[in-house]
C-alpha cells in the first residue's frame, strides 16, 4: 500500500505519494513519456499527483531542449561538453525531486517555466 499525504499548514498537499514520487523517477527511463503516464494514471482530485507529474514533464522538456541546443553547438565542438554536464544535473534534480514528491512535497525544478 501506498502512503498518503496530508494536507498541512507547510504547503504539502494530499495524494499519492509514491505515485508522485514515481511519476519524477520515471522521467530517468522514459524522458517526458514517464510522467505523462503517471498524469493520465493519477486519480481525479490527485493534486499531488498531478502537479509533480506536470512539474517533471516542463523539466524533461527543457532538458530535451537544452540537449537540442547540445546537439548543435556539438559541431563546434561545445555541445561535447555540455551532453555530459546536462545528463548529471538532469539525475540530480530528479532525484531531489523524487525524495521531496515522496515526504509530500510539491517540487518545483528551479529555472523550469510552468510549460503545461
């Protein structure tokens, strides 16, 4: 069984935990498609749920954006550096983002816009 969140005077919200937590963790293996699962999987009124999958899906997009822009600074050979750079900070903040979905938490990737 999965654990449920309360609603508190902090600003945690109630839902699913674990699926908020999974819904971070999945972006690891399915980029922006992980999340979007977990968005359409959450239960109506699930707003944990569903505002940590929308927060991971803008930060997969603006990871895949900036590996864009990896892609093409990489024929001047600037993008090689940056592939790597993007990969550790993407896993980092997801997994940040994982544990905090997982107490409760709504986490917000910083310099990510609200894109959905």
């Amino acid at each position: 069984m999965s654990e449920h969140a309360t609603t508190a005077d902090d600003g945690s919200v109630s839902g699913d935990t674990t699926l908020a937590a999974l819904a971070h963790a999945s972006a690891l293996v399915a980029s922006f498609l992980g999340p979007l699962l977990f968005l359409i999987l959450a239960d109506d009124g699930d707003e944990l749920v569903e505002r940590n999958a929308k927060n991971a899906i803008n930060f997969q997009i603006v990871v895949f954006a900036a590996l864009f822009v990896a892609g093409i600074l990489s024929f001047a050979f600037i993008g090689l550096l940056l592939f790597p750079i993007i990969g550790i900070v993407d896993v980092i903040l997801v997994l940040i983002a994982t544990v905090k979905a997982n107490d409760g938490e709504v986490y917000s990737y910083p310099y990510t816009p609200e894109i959905i």
